[in-house]
C-alpha cells in the first residue's frame, strides 16, 4: 500500500521544526530515517498530514566526548555507532539492528523517540543509565532513561518535543556484553539482553546493569539478576546462579515466533551468556 498524501517540510533549525510540530497539532510527524515511520505509514497506522523531516537542521549529527560520557545527535545513524567501538555495548547493538540498509538510515533519536521495545537501542539506553535531551515549545529539558519508556510505542515526549541528542555515561572500566536471539538473521529480536559489569579489585561484582528488550511493553531492567550478582563472585556459578532471575517481574508478549514462557527462557539463557560475555569468561 501507498501512504496517504501529506504536506512535507524540511526545516533548517530545532527551534522551527518544533514550531511546526506544535502548531500541528498531533497530526504532525517528525522524520527522521524513515523506518520506523513509513512502514506504519504504508500499512496505514500512522496517517499523518505533515511530516517535519529532521535532515537538515544543523548540530543533530556526531558523537562526542564530554565530560566524562558520551553526546550523540539524535539524528547519528545506527551504522555511525557501529563504526564507532569506542561506545563499547551502544555500538555493539547498533551493529547488530537489521541489516546494512537499515543501519543507513534508521538514527539513535528515531528509534528512542519510536519506543518499541522490541528495538535494540531502548535497553541500551536503560541499562546504560543514559539520558535523552528534547526540545519543545517551552524549551529544553533532559529525560533520564528510566522515565522515558512509558508503554507500547509510548514515551514521555509531548507531540511537539523533539530529541535533540543523547547521552551516554562511557563506562570504560566496565566490561559488556550483548545477546540478541533471532530465529532469522538480521531479524528484530525475540529477546535481546545487554549486560554490564564492574569488576572489584578482588575479581567479585562490584557492580551490574542488565537491560532487556523484548520481554515486556517497555524495555526493562532485571533488577533481580543484578541484586543477585552485585556483590558475589564473577565466575560461571555466580553468574548462572544470577541469571536464573532474569525473567522476573517480566510480561513478555507472546507472538508468532515464541511463547512468553519460551522469551522467559530466553531471557535467562541470554543474561548468563550476556554476563559471561561481560566478565571476560
Ligand atoms: C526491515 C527493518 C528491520 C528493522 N530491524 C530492527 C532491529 O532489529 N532492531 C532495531 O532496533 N530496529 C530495527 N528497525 C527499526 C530501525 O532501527 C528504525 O530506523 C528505528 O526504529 C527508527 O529510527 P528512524 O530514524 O528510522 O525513525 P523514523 O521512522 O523516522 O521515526 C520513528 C518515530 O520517531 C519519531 N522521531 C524520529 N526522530 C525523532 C526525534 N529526534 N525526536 C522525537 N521524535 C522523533 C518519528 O516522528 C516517528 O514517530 C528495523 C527497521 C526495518 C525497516
């Protein structure tokens, strides 16, 4: 199917785009790669009259370093996080989102601002503790991970708030890992699991943050299995002893691909590799 028609403009500054986004009320869109938004736009489940394309304002581009973490521009390609490893777990997940295509268009901003927790970026962003900076008609404000993800292809941005960039503390002396399970390659994950580990002088957990995608209408931490490793011995007992708790408290949605109880599985198996992976095992 073809869209709909729809009016489109290109501004060249945040400020006016978000202008547009507001005097248009909730039939405007923002764009940014693309796709996300026209697939629902071709099946028909996002009819927007306006989309407010993203591309040419100026500053939404780049990774930096400041301060300590990272400053991605909402509108960084996922394949400019994979050409850059020094983002540690962030650019391992990019490189791991469809295939070559997608990565070359789909961008860091979309695919937070698009809140499916299905995608790979989300539960980077959590675990990771990061936060995302948006602009709207009443100025900037930065929302941390944990109260951006409201729902199913919900988050706390207003309609006409935009994400301007993205920040990421660089845990260099942590170690990461990342899982994700398809049942065909480059496919979106059945569950994916990103794992981080700080390692004591004495070798044990100092510290643990594990983000899952795909068990829930969110993406979610699994606050169980990091209460359990934090403190304990980093080897392959400590660690599958730990991921034993990863589903809990989940409500992964069942689909054509696999039952809850088959992802609740998953999910532990994904945490144990994605931990090993993550204490160098
Ligand atoms: C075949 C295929 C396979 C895919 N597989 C995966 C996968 O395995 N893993 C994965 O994570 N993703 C996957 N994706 C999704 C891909 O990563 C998308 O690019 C991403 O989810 C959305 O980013 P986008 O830049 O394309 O956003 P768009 O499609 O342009 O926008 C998505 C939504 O976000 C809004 N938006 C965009 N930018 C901003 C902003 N800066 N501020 C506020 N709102 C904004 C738009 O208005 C829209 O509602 C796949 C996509 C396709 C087509």
């Amino acid at each position: 199917m073809i869209p709909t028609g729809f009016d489109y403009e290109a501004p060249s500054s945040l400020e006016e785009a978000v202008r547009m986004l507001h005097e248009n009320g909730e039939d405007a869109k923002a764009l940014a790669g693309g796709h996300s938004l026209l697939p629902l736009m071709k099946l028909r489940l996002a009819v927007p009259t306006l989309l407010v394309d993203l591309r040419r304002i100026p500053g939404l581009h780049g990774i930096q370093r400041e301060n300590g973490g990272w400053r991605i521009g909402a509108m960084t390609r996922h394949a400019d996080l994979q050409d850059a490893p020094e983002l540690g777990v962030a650019s391992r997940a990019a490189s791991l989102i469809a295939d070559q295509q997608v990565r070359n268009r789909g961008t860091i901003g979309g695919s937070l601002a698009h809140g499916d927790p299905a995608s790979d970026l989300p539960a980077v962003l959590l675990a990771l503790d990061g936060e995302v900076r948006a602009q709207g008609p009443g100025g900037e404000r930065s929302i941390a991970a944990a109260d951006l993800f409201e729902d199913y292809l919900t988050t706390s941005l207003a309609h006409d708030e935009l994400i301007s960039e993205v920040r990421l503390p660089a845990l260099d002396d942590w170690g990461f890992g990342y899982q994700k399970f398809t049942r065909r390659a480059e496919d979106w994950a059945m569950v994916g699991v990103c794992a981080l580990v700080r390692k004591a002088a004495d070798g044990s957990c100092e510290d643990v943050r594990i983000g899952l995608t795909h068990m829930g209408s969110t993406p979610l931490r699994a606050s169980a299995a990091e209460a359990a490793l934090r403190g304990q011995g980093l080897d392959s007992t400590g660690i599958a002893r730990a991921a034993e708790q990863a589903a809990e408290g989940t409500e992964p949605p069942a689909d054509l691909n696999a039952t809850a109880d088959y992802k609740r599985h998953l999910a532990r198996v994904l945490t144990r590799r994605a931990l090993e992976e993550a204490a160098g095992l």
